[in-house]
C-alpha cells in the first residue's frame, strides 16, 4: 500500500474525504457498482487510486461509508436499536429561546422578498435591449423574444 493510503483515517472515509479515486467519474458511481459486484469490498477499495491527498477534498463517495461500516466485519443494522433509542426520547427537549427566535428571524426572512440591487447594465443590454427577435422554428415553439432592461 502507498503511503498516502497508509495516510487515510477514519475521519478522512467518514467525511469522505480519502482522496481515493471515487465518486469523482462517471455519473452513477461505477465504483459503487463495482463493489456491488465484489466480494471483498475493503480490498477493492483499497486497490482504487488516489485522486489527492487524504482530507484536502470532499467527494461523496459511497465506498468511503462502507469501509469504515464493515471493514472488521461491523454489521450496520447493529446500531439501529441504539440510534432509534437515541432519536426517540421519553422527554421533549429543553426551550431554547434564544435559538427559537433565530429560527423565526431566519423563517421571516426566508419569506420575505429579496432586495433587488442595481448594478450598471453590460453595453450589449442597450443594444439589445427594446428589439424584439424573430426566431427560427424551435422545439419550444418561440417565434419571437424581446429583451426589456429598462428599470
């Protein structure tokens, strides 16, 4: 193994963060499939190279998880009693005023609409600007397209 594998840590896979050559190439994650495919899904991923050094870069990357889930033989389906437990409490949790009246500032302003900002127009907007286009037969069926960049 080449040492910037031997470089990678858990905290590199769980954040997918290794630097290995996954999820960086073709749509679909092939590597994902490949795995699917494999029987020994550690070695396999082992065996991809590096893209960059572990930590630098983030690439969302399937096999990252999975090593680090079953990589001594862990069983995911292990932690869900834990998690559930952990979800489902006895207790509502405590009031936070403070964060609660973030959040409401933070909905009111999500609900709000967004101040409009002038900027000067590129020249090519005056030029087109008030014309209208004829348009060649399309796929969208336009026949005609103005541009109006008077405010």
């Amino acid at each position: 193994m080449n040492r910037a594998k031997r470089e990678i840590t858990l905290e590199h896979l769980a954040s997918m963060r290794s630097g290995l050559a996954c999820g960086l190439s073709a749509p679909g994650e092939p590597e994902l499939i490949a795995m699917m495919q494999s029987s020994d899904w550690v070695d396999l991923t082992l065996d991809l190279p590096m893209s960059y050094t572990p930590g630098r870069r983030f690439a969302y990357s399937a096999l990252d998880l999975v090593v680090v889930t079953t990589a001594a033989g862990f069983e995911p389906g292990l932690l869900v009693p834990f998690l559930y437990r952990a979800i489902r409490g006895e207790k509502a949790l405590p009031e936070n005023q403070s964060l609660f009246h973030q959040l409401e500032e933070a909905l009111a302003a999500a609900r709000s609409e967004p101040k409009a900002v002038l900027t000067a127009l590129p020249e090519l907007a005056g030029h087109v600007s008030g014309r209208t286009y004829e348009m060649e037969a399309n796929p969208l069926g336009f026949e005609r397209l103005c541009f109006d960049f008077t405010y």
